[in-house]
C-alpha cells in the first residue's frame, strides 16, 4: 500500500523553491510545472490531514486535500489527482476434480467365455496351497466310478505335463485371446515380467492351480483322491474336483504380478473337507502315497457336491488399493521428482520401482491366496494402457495419493496388506513374478530415500488416474497445464 506522508518543513526548500520560481516566471517558456512544497507546508488543514493519515495507516487521496497546485502559463492551477491504480491480485482459476471417470469392471477387462459341452467330458482338480509349497508332489489318482458303474483312475502329473496341457487347451480354444493386460508399459521402462502361466513352479504358497483332465465316459461319483510325494511337506488347504463347462481364459493376478489365474465355469463334484476345519501339512520321509480324501483317508473327506454349477467371472473382483503419502519431511520418494520439464508424462525417464505391496485374502472357499504387486508399474501400466496421458513432476512425492486396480479372483475378504519398500521390494517382486529390471541410478538413490503413509485403503472397483482440469491466469487468461493428478472411483 502506497502512503503519502508528511515533510518536514526546510528553510532551505523554500529558498530553492523561490528561486526556482522566480527564474520561470522572468524566462519566456511557454509551460512549467512544480510541487509548490512551502503552500502544501504552511497550509495547516494539509499538515493535519497528512499527519492524520500517517498515523491511522490509512492511504489520502491529493483530491481530499485540495488538490495539487501547478503553474501553468505562470499561473498556480489546482488539479484533482488521486495515489494509486487499481491492483490486480495474481491468480489460476481451476478446481481440484479428476477430468476421466472411472471405468466399470465390465468395461476394465475385455475377454469372453466359451461354453465347454458335457460330451467334451473335460474336467479340473483344483488344488490349493498353504504355507508350505508342493515341489515334493510328483502325482495325483483320481479315483472314480463313471456312468457305466466302472471304477477308473486318472493321473495327474503337475511337474510333467498337467499345466502345459491345460495352457496348450485353453490357448487353442480361446484361439490366442487373452484377458492379461498388456506389458508393454513394463517394458517401456525396462523392465520384464514372467509371462508364461504354465509355470514349472507349481503348487507354490498360497496359491490356487488348476489341472485338466479328460475321461472317455462321463464321471458319476469321485471314490478318492491320493497323492504321491517324494519328500518334504506339503501344505493343503483344499481341493475340489469339477466338470468343467466354460473357459474365460488366464488372467493376471492384480495388475502386474506376474501370477497368473484360470477363469473356469464349473460344476462341482466333490470337495474335501477337513476334520479340523483347516490346513493340513503332509509330512513324509521319502517316496509316500498317501490317501488325501476318501478311501481310508485320515486327512479329509469327500464331500459330494451334485449337480453345483457355478458360473462366476474372476474378472469382474476387482479392487482399488489406495496409498496416501504422509505431508511430511521425507514422506514420499524424492528421488522419482522430475528435474526435466521436457519429462512430464507419466511414463517418461529413467525409472525404477520401489513399492510393492503384498496382499493375502480369503477366497469363496475359504482358502488363503496371496500375491505380490508393484505399485508405481501398476499406477503408471494402468494409466498407459488405458489411453490416458497424464503429467506429473514425480509419483509419491510427500502428500500424494497413488491408487490403481488389482484383479483378486473370488476374493470374499482381505486379511492382511503388507507394503515393502527398496531392495527388499525388488526382491520379492523378482522371486514372485519375475519382475526386474529399472534404472540402476535411480535405483541407488532410492535406496537413500525414505516414505511415511498416511494410510492405505481398500475400495471395491476400479479407478482412474487424471490430471485435473487446466487453469487460466486470472491476470492474462493464458491457459496453464496442470500438473496435479487425482483419481476418480467407480461406485461399486
């Protein structure tokens, strides 16, 4: 604010001014002008208004005071003049709302199921994994009785050919469709993830596999299931033996992970149930058969389920895991802040990843899965392969929120998420998915770097990750490129 303020009163002003008055005044120049300082100085009612404005901080217009005096043609003219011009306080006009929707979990995924007919007599063993992985299980018998009352057995060999025969089938028929998303994105930054799903690595912790098998007759009642092991323990949780009668194809657990699930439509058969409710560890000393279900079974029973079809799409459990980066002082990754305005888009620039969070759940049977996700490859993949392009000066600065969409098959609850950070990260996204690569440098900065989170959250459905709209300047109404993100959510 601009304040006129009072002068003192100088003899030798008013000296300087008389003869500066006096030399215009006898010179033949058509027009001057001064401050005639010793009239504003001896008027007492400026002195006082000046005074009074001073010491109230308020701003005096000249007009209130009588105006400025000038000469003019030797003449003391009086002029109206007030300090000042209006300000124009700086400013952007915009808001702080996500400009894309998020997508409905029919529009996330796009994929298809064929129908499986009862003629194909195609059927499943589904076998699901405790703490303790099954490298020890070299064959399952399936022992059964078909429509024409013969008692028959199938084998089931996991580490020679049962996945590959079940990836081979559902290739074939799905003819190369498949419901993954796409990994270029990973790529992009270099990164490189398993891609196959008929891993060698079968029957690993928390994990849920499922084997084709055909039979020449239609299948009437399951006798037992046995299982043969050459050494080690082997962790059950359940199995269930189904009809298979629609195919929808691999998915990837999450988003990226590396872990992979079969979209089936099935009809029960049987499952077994445990008498103590729940796991049940297999310990054996060498070569063993042992009777899992049945038959002379101390493990579990069979539990006949007839004419149970169940027609769920995998697909469509999909969740939003949400990561709010604490507004603190080494509350977010520092590292990953951009120092290149020419590498504003998401996916642009050296790039490592440094989070991945590992989530355990209940699924409709009650048995216990887990997978391991990256989170800044998830943000940036699925934002990528939805066609959106988003800046951003750096992912997980301090008070950032980061979210994206994780597939969780048959998911009924979340037990436990559980967030690891740096080296430890990128080692247990190697070991679960084979998910390596990055940038080295930043790698070794990352390591230095710290995270506070504000909280995580879980939220039924999808999201989306968008700039939000554009300001203008509120002084030149230039249009200005927003840089901030935010995330909107499907109502599910």
């Amino acid at each position: 604010m601009k304040y006129i303020q009072k002068q003192k009163k100088r003899k030798w002003m008013q000296w300087l001014t008389g003869v500066v008055t006096a030399v215009m005044l006898t010179s033949l120049l058509p027009v001057c002008a001064v401050f005639n300082a010793a009239a504003v100085e001896d008027d007492p009612a400026i002195t006082t208004a000046l005074t009074e404005a001073y010491n109230s901080g308020e701003t005096i217009a000249d007009s209130q005071i009588g105006g400025i005096g000038i000469y003019k043609d030797g003449n003391r003219v009086n002029i109206e003049a007030a300090t000042g011009a209006p300000w124009d306080e700086p400013g952007v006009n915009g808001d702080e709302t996500p400009t894309l929707p998020a997508l409905s979990a029919e529009d996330f995924y796009s994929h298809a199921t064929k129908t499986i007919p009862e003629s194909e007599h195609l059927y499943t063993l589904t076998a699901a994994t405790g703490i303790r992985s099954g490298d020890s299980v070299e064959y399952f018998a399936v022992r059964y009785t078909d429509v024409n009352n013969v008692r028959q057995t199938k084998y089931i060999f996991p580490k020679v050919h049962s996945l590959k025969a079940t990836n081979n089938y559902v290739a074939n028929l799905m003819q190369g469709a498949s419901a993954v998303v796409s990994h270029a994105p990973l790529k992009a930054l270099g990164y490189s993830i398993n891609e196959s799903t008929a891993t060698a690595n079968a029957l690993q912790p928390w994990s849920v596999d499922e084997y084709f098998f055909k039979t020449e007759n239609t299948i009437k009642k399951i006798n037992s299931v046995d299982v043969f092991l050459s050494g080690n323990t082997w962790s059950v949780q359940g199995l269930t033996v189904s009809r298979v009668t629609g195919i929808g194809g691999y998915g990837e657990y999450g988003y990226y992970s590396g872990k992979y699930f079969l979209s089936l439509d099935k009809q029960y058969l049987c499952r077994l149930k445990s008498a103590s409710g729940g796991t049940r560890n297999l310990p054996v000393n060498g070569d063993t058969l042992i009777s899992l279900a049945g038959e002379g079974s101390s493990y579990f029973t069979l539990e006949e389920v007839s004419e149970q079809s169940e027609t769920h799409d995998p697909f469509s459990d999909l969740f939003t895991f949400r990561m709010d980066f604490a507004d603190a002082l080494n509350g977010g990754l520092e590292s990953l802040l951009r120092t290149d305005s020419a590498l504003d888009s998401l996916a642009s620039g050296p790039f490592a990843e440094d989070l991945a969070l590992e989530i355990e759940y209940k699924d409709a049977n009650g048995w216990t899965r887990s997978v391991n996700m990256p989170v800044l490859l998830s943000v940036i993949g699925q934002s990528v392969n939805l066609g959106d392009s988003v800046r951003t000066i750096g992912l997980a600065q301090r008070g950032d929120t980061l979210a994206f969409t994780a597939c969780l098959p048959e998911c009924s609850n979340v037990i436990s998420a559980k967030l690891h950070v740096g080296k430890a990260a990128r080692d247990r996204l190697s070991e679960t998915g084979g998910i390596s690569g990055g940038n080295s440098t930043v790698q070794s900065r990352l390591d230095n770097d710290y995270i506070m989170l504000a909280g995580i959250s879980v939220y039924k459905g999808t999201c989306r990750m968008s700039n939000f709209s554009d300001g203008r300047d509120a002084l030149t109404n230039e249009l200005l490129a927003c840089y901030s993100y935010g995330y909107s959510f499907s109502a599910e």
